[in-house]
C-alpha cells in the first residue's frame, strides 16, 4: 500500500483535508437511470444536489438499454386495458422468481410501491405511456404500445404461484427507443431542477472519518482532484462491474461462458469498490443477467431445448433469460433448439440469436441426432416422448403451455447453442453492494455506514439472478432504488 | 456506527493504542489444522509466536474431520504401493475440476509443493501413513491403509483429462480417527517448539493504521481485551462460516437446501469478517462443499440418480460432493436413488445416507414410477435405454464407467435424497479472503494488505466448488496454505 495513485478501496482521510472545493447536501455519482432519479428525489426532498458522471452525458446503461419498467399491482395502464393485477400476486412472483436469495423487505417494498413509482414516473417526470398492450412473446416491443409479458409470468412453475399478468411498461415511441427517450426525459427534469452536473467528472474514492462515517467525494475533473464535501451522502449509481474481466473473471465465472456484455463502458465495478473501500459488503457477486434470444420469431417457442445428452431441461416457454442461465448450466455445455423448419420462419434474418444451424433433416430424427452428435437414440427418445404428450397438449416433464405445444414435425432444424460458440449471449451483473430498503449501504455485519447510499447495479437489489429475470426489473429497480437512496440521503441530518 | 461493541469489521486504530499488552513477531488466530500448521512454520522461520483459539483445545474443525489429506504428484506411499503419478495430472486434475473459479496460481503451487508437503508432514511432524492401498470406493477408509481414491479422478470427465491416481492419504490409525490423530500431532509440535498458546482466546478485531497495514489483534482473555502486537504479521485460521446462519443465507443460500453443518462451533466467519474490516476481498462467497453419502455401499454405484422429470443427470461413479451439487441443482427439486433391491444391501444399516425408502417394486418399473409420482412413462423411458446400454457395458449419456454398468434388475427400490426432505446433505463453506499463494491476504482492487494473512477455509483456497471436491483437500490446503501464511509472515521484515 506504499503506492500513491488515488484508488477508490483506499477512501481520503477527513483528517486530510483542509478545504473543500465543491460543498453540497447529496453528490450522486452516476448520471444514469439511479443517479438522475435519486438526484431528483433528493433534490425534491429539499436538498443541494451534485451529480457527477464520468461520461459527456448522461444516460449510462439506462440509455443504451429499452428502458422498459417492470411495475404492476394495478398501474393506470393496466387499469385501462383491463388488466387484473394485485401487490401480492407480483410480490408472490418475483420473491418465486428469484429464489432463495431473493431480498424480501426489497420486493415488498418494490411491489407496494410500484403504482406510486408509476404515478411518479408519468406525473412527476411526464414518461409517456400508451394504454394499451403488446400481445406478442418477444424481447421487447418495437411500437408504441405499452404493456407486455416480459418474464416467465405465464410459464411453469410460477403459474403455479402467482396469477400472471403483463407488467413490463414499454415507453411510448416506435421501435427500441425507449432507453434514450427516458434518459433525455430524466436530463430534462435535473436540467428544469437546475441541479449542478458535471460531466467528464470520475469519482476516485470516498472521503472517511475514524467511525467509518462517510463526508464527502474525490473526483476528477479537468484532471485535477476535486474535494467535494457531502454534508447529508454520496449516493454511489456508477453500474456494475460488466466492463471490469478482473472482476468477471474473479466473482462471476459462470458468466464467462456468455458472450456479450451488456451496458456501457463506465460499469467497472468502481462504485462496488468505492463503497468496498469504505467498509461496505459485496453481495451475490456471482450472479448476473445472461440470455439466449430465441425470439422472436414466438413461433421457435414449439421447439425444443436438449443439452449433450439429448434431454430436455426447461419448459421453452419461460423467458429467454431463464433459459438462458439454464443453457449454461447444462453438462457437457452442449445445447440445442431444435424446431419444426417452418417454426424458423425468416431466421437468420428476424433472429437476434446469431446460432449457426447445426443440422437439418427431411428424412428422420435419427438422421438430426447422428448429425448433432448426440448419443444414439436420444433425441429420438426426447422427441417421441415430446410429441406423443404435445398431441395431447401435455408437457409432463417440465409443463410447457399448452398454447406451444405441438409435435415436431419433419422437416426438423437444429441451432447450435452451445454456450462459448458464437451464439448471442449478453450478459450483465446482478451483484453489488448491500443496502437497505433505504438505500442506506451496511457492513458485512449489517451496520448501516452513515452517509453512503447506493442503487441501480451498485447496489444489490431486486433482480438476484438470470433464472428469475424479467425484462424492466433493472431499471424499474435503478429508477426506484434511485429515488429511495435520494430521498433517504436528503433527509439525513447533517 | 455508534455502538462502542468491538466488531470484527471495525478495526482498532493504531492510534489508539498506547501500549500493548502481548508483543511478537506472528500472531497466529485459531488452532485448527491451518494455524498449528501456521505457527509451526512461522516458528521453524525464526519467528517469535503466539497462538490464540476461542476453544479450550486445539484441533478446530480439522479435528472433527477424517483428516485424509489430498497429495500427489509421486509421494513415498504412491510409490511404495506402486502408483504411478505425476504432478501434471494432479494439476490437470485440479484445475478441470474446480472449474473456471479454480485459482490456477494456487492448484499449481499446490500440486508441485505436494511431494514436500508429505515429507514434511511425515519426516519434521512426525504423521504416519502406512505403505498400503485402501481399495474400495468408499467416503473415507475404516481401517489404517492409507491410499484411496477421495474424487472423481476415474470418472468422466476427468479421465479424459489427467490419468486418475489415488491421492487421499489417510493416517495410519484404525476407524475413522484420522483427525483426532493429526490434531494431537500437531499440538504436540506446537508443544515442542516451546509456542505460547492461549485457548479460550477470542479475537475481536485487527489493529491497522491509515495505510491499512495491519499490525496487531486485539484479544479477548478471561473477559478482558488484550492488545497483541504482532510485529510481522497476524495470520487469520479461524475456519469458515458454515455455523453463521445469516451468512449462509446471504451469500450462499444454494446450502440451505442442505441439511446438516460440518465444522467446529467457532466456524462463524470470524476471520473473514476481521479481514474485511481491514479492506480485505472475500471471494467465492457463494460455493461450499455439499455432499450425498449414498456408498458405501458402493454396490449403489450401479443405481441411478433421477430428478422430478424421471432423467438422469450425472454419472453415478462421481465422488460424492460432486453428485450432491448437481442434486441440490435439479429442477423441480426432486431426487431418487434407484437401484436393483440386491444393490442396497445391509441399507439403512450401513449408510449415511438417512434418506427413506420412496418406493419399492416386484412388478414392473411402472409401478415404480407411479410411486415416486414421475411423470408417466419418464422413469421407463430412462430405464429401459440405461438398461440396453449397460447391458452392453456403455452409458452413451453420462460415460458412468463400465466398471459400475449393470442392467438394473427387478425387484428394484428407491429412496428420496430430495433436498430439505430429510437425506443427509453435509456441507460447509468454501468462499472466503483473497489471498496469494503466499498466504498473503488482497483487497478487491488485488493490494497487498500488510501484515494480513490467512489459510485454511477462512481464505479462498485451492477447493472452491463441491462439484470438484475431493475428500482430503480441505485439510490438504489447510495445512498447505497454513504453512506458507506462517512463512511468510515469519519473514517478513518488522
């Protein structure tokens, strides 16, 4: 530790310093989804307010992304299209959803407070949304309509636990726009707010006192270190660690088997650090998004998974991120879809999934399996079996709808999906630092650390792994995480 | 932070110390296997020591253990008994088995230092291992021959990858006493060397000062607080955390669904958590070592496991640990044994297994499968294409060796091992403090901490996942990783 160079484990003194050169109530770090909603919040909570980002503009992971929000319980949009939907049926699936290591204080809260969130988004920001739904399966909607199925809502087994209903709020605006239609409508409510933003500005390291307490931010702009005194918090929404392979590669490894990272090249884990520096705990630094995209077209949902033993392991029905975090965990790390060629429809065009066919057959099942490589008579057994119960829309290993149930019929087709060979897997991480609902950070003992708070992909929050995904839950939980750490860091006394 | 409690994650500033109370070179925390091995080396370096337990004897949780230790690479009992083997394939070995988190530093430093790791455990400490083989698969040898294979080397698929070679070392003592044995050998060392031990001796927290570097521990002895300076370094051996049940659930919950805590009542964390307060990493939070006792008998090895689809999912041939990750990893949380009555022998008599018998049938293995409620006609399906290739001594799906390949035979019977339904699943903790191979211990950025080391399992060693476990190689790195911290602590300068 002899080495000089500013690191964000190794937080300043307060002792240290003599002068402050930025003096504020709350300097949020992250000018993305979290960072502009707490910043917000925290300034309509009576508070100066400092934004720094390291980009030349804001947005961060929240604009690159579709920027749709997972909410429910009832918002105005689900009113208005009919849509029956209940706290406790949202609640009942995400805590399903997200398994054992689901935080449950943080999907109460999320889910008894998702119609304010709603309400707050479109009545306080002014986020557009259309009443009215998307009935398709698929990744996301390319027009303007609103409400869609974006987890496994509908699939087994959480139709056994939950009554489903759309909840992924799709912004008003044609094709993937809606990461940059929020986060130009996010920038415009700081700017009203004439909240001070610097740009090009990265946070080094927390500024610390002997009880652990948190005063203030180092940062640097215009390659000189700033002191920037936070007399209430730092709220730290610098992302995740995505972009940081050390990282990768020391916490996640399941996640070096997908091959795409996802976000934007600010996610190096420097908030986890910092707040790691200052004493805070890391959790589920192991888990992270991944996918396999293989719709749309909706139609390959007919099809069927097997992994290197000709088995099937998922009802292809769940959302791609299910999937795709049981794609890599299968044996032998071998994986197939398999489909009726008319169920490929105009794939490789319309496909996001970028899998190379691995095998066709006009003539048998057999002919495919020997083609895949797959021990004798496998596939054929997987495929009878399949379709003796399809015909009768039965699903008895693992309950795929009845509404994708069909035999698979010659001719077949086979992509190859195999993880680590060339199809399409982004990724993303869904550890961080432990916070409280409040967005205060702890301790690994469970102590709060005064004055430091963080949200979006710092923070570990809601969404804890790919097998529960849904699409709009990280930047539903960026968004509100956001706002809960803003409105906490404003109203801590001095 | 307002609490005036001593917490391990809140480090004493060396400020504020005005004198100490203890004064040495190596302070050594816990005397389990890793710190007796710790003190010893520090010791034999010339350094002055002191060991610190919070039992009132010696032995931790290596005491309470089989003590087999995990070496290879051509050890005098290897080749007294004619085994052939080499520190490449225990490497190779090593490495696929632990899989993309595997440290290869450490499993390198590890497989080349084994050889030495006997000599010394044997020539300077004075631990027998008789000249012998122990050949059946079993969880640990009953009687006192000494190798025996403790992994999955002759499974699939790591015969593919290194020639297998027994490398559990069990001491030469009759029964399962290896731990006691080992843990009174190395007391008696500690003796020897004229060591000061305290037992009753909690450690609180580290002393460091503003550059992190770390230069005492602060005691608790008959119910008042010591302040130990440790000149050269303090070593942290106070086992993992398997007995924290908080931990368990926030950082590795997959262990919830096993049932029964491995370790010594001192296993809380402690050490990782004073690590962390001194700005340490703790890794690999998430893994621990799991297991599904079902051999002896090893005539079970001829059964299948199934999950709730009626499918296999693993060579049944795999060491125990390696079975019992996947089980816990089943969809729909189900999981039978199956096997010919025959197989069971004396079951439950002679097993660990606890798990109750599900099923039974004269008839037919319809029958069977309409017992266990698998879905119709799944469990046929398996059966009759594992039967048709064992018949021919092949298992196209798992590669389970031909050496276990027998039709499975009527009357066949079944017992649940379904995760939390009563089955004997062992665990205990694998993730812990990041450090070197030279026991020194990293922040998250990778520093060196000054005067921080760490060993055994409150470190991240060379085991880091049950699904690559080998029965020996806790112990093994323990007092491997053990010496090396106590090394480097001995000769580090003041």
């Amino acid at each position: 530790m002899s080495d000089t160079r500013t690191m964000p484990t190794r937080p300043r003194h307060l002792s240290s310093i003599t002068a402050w050169d930025i003096d504020t109530d709350v300097a949020v770090i992250g000018f993305g989804g979290a960072g502009a909603c707490a910043a917000i919040e925290a300034h309509d909570n009576g508070a100066r307010v400092v934004l720094f980002d390291l980009a030349s503009d804001s947005g961060g992971s929240t604009r690159l992304s579709s920027a749709e929000i997972y909410m429910g319980g009832g918002t105005r949009v689900q009113k208005a299209c009919g849509i029956e939907d209940s706290v406790e049926d949202m609640f009942r699936f995400l805590m399903a959803s997200n398994g054992p290591i689901a935080d449950e204080a943080k999907v109460r809260a999320y889910c008894e407070g998702s119609v304010d969130h709603f309400d707050w988004l479109t009545q306080t920001l002014g986020v557009p949304y259309k009443d009215s739904v998307y009935p398709h399966r698929a990744i996301m909607a390319l027009t303007d309509d609103c409400l869609l199925y974006t987890g496994s809502e509908k699939a087994w087994p959480f139709t056994q636990i939950a009554t489903p209903a759309p909840r992924g709020h799709n912004l008003q605006v044609e094709g993937d726009n809606g990461g940059p239609l929020f986060a130009n409508i996010l920038r415009r409510n700081v700017e009203e707010r004439g909240i001070e933003v610097h740009f090009d500005a990265r946070a080094l390291t927390l500024v610390t006192d002997d009880d652990g307490t948190v005063h203030g931010v180092v940062v640097r702009i215009d390659q000189q270190e700033r002191l920037v005194r936070a007399r209430r918090g730092v709220v730290l929404c610098c992302g995740g660690f995505v972009m940081n392979e050390d990282m990768i590669r020391k916490h996640a490894p399941m996640l070096l088997g997908a091959s795409q990272p996802i976000g934007n090249p600010g996610d190096t884990g420097s908030g986890i650090l910092m707040g790691q520096g200052a004493g805070a705990a890391a959790i589920n630094m192991h888990e992270g998004f991944v996918s396999v995209p293989y719709y749309p077209p909706a139609s390959l949902t007919r099809g069927i998974f097997v992994n290197a033993q000709g088995q099937r392991f998922i009802n292809e029905d769940c959302y791609h991120g299910r999937v795709g975090y049981y794609c890599l965990q299968q044996p032998g790390q071998r994986v197939f879809l398999i489909a009726s060629a008319e169920d490929f429809g105009n794939y490789p065009e319309g496909s996001y999934l970028n899998a190379q066919f691995a095998g066709t057959t006009e003539e048998s099942v057999e002919e495919l399996e020997s083609e895949l490589a797959l021990p004798p008579g496998s596939l054929q057994q997987t495929i009878a079996y399949y379709n003796a119960h399809a015909a009768r829309g039965e699903d008895p290993l693992f309950h795929k709808s009845s509404e994708w149930l069909t035999p698979l019929s010659l001719p077949l087709a086979a992509v190859d999906c195999s993880p680590g060979r060339g199809t399409f897997y982004p990724f993303f991480t869904l550890g961080g630092l432990d916070t409280k609902v409040t967005g205060e950070v702890l301790t690994p003992e469970g102590e709060v650390i005064p004055g430091l708070y963080a949200a979006g992909r710092t923070a570990c929050g809601v969404p804890r792994t790919a097998a529960g995904y849904c699409s709009g839950i990280s930047v539903g939980d960026a968004s509100f995480s956001g706002r809960k750490a803003g409105r906490s860091a404003a109203l801590r006394a001095d």
